[in-house]
C-alpha cells in the first residue's frame, strides 16, 4: 500500500530538511516519541541507524530505523521493519522559490 501526504511549512527548506534528517530532531518534532538512541557516532547520512520509542495505541513500541537515501535539501528516506511490515517513508522538499518548504 501506497500513502502520500503533503504540507506546507513556513521554514526555510534547510530547515525543514534538518529536522527529518537529524535523528534528534526527527524524534523530538513528534510529541508521541519517548525515547531515542542513536547508536551510531555519525548523525546523519546514508547507513545512520537510529532507535526510537514512542505510544501506540497507548503502549511503548521501539523501532529501529535507518537512512537508505540522503539528499541535501530535497531528500531523505527512512526505512525500517515493526511486526513484519516495512515502512518506507520518503520525504521529499521542495522550496515554494521564496526559500520556504
């Protein structure tokens, strides 16, 4: 299955690219996260795996993600495998030409 969303933020798109590509600022822009790891020294990148717990439904669940794809500022995709199901997720930017994403 194939889900797409799009938003408009007002932020320059360096901006926007650093927080969903900074495992630190990815985890913290969600209010459902509780905990992360990030057990690799370099923090971002191709090959950055990182932990992250956050509620479900109301119970702790911990995944592992990593970064198959970064493309300063247009693009980044993580990857990672919960209870059997692979979640792929592509954030693509894209400036509005007046340096906001």
């Amino acid at each position: 299955m194939r889900w797409t969303s799009s938003r408009t933020i007002n932020a320059p798109v360096e901006r926007v690219f650093r927080t969903v590509a900074d495992p630190d600022e990815f985890s913290a822009s969600d209010p459902r996260r509780l905990e992360r790891r990030v057990p690799d020294p370099n923090r971002t990148g191709v090959g950055v795996r990182f932990r992250a717990t956050r509620l479900i439904k109301g119970k702790p669940s911990t995944f592992e993600q990593e970064v198959t794809e970064f493309a300063p500022p247009e693009q980044v995709r993580l990857v990672n495998v919960t209870h059997g199901t692979v979640w792929d997720s592509t954030f693509r930017l894209q400036s509005d030409g007046g340096r906001r994403c």
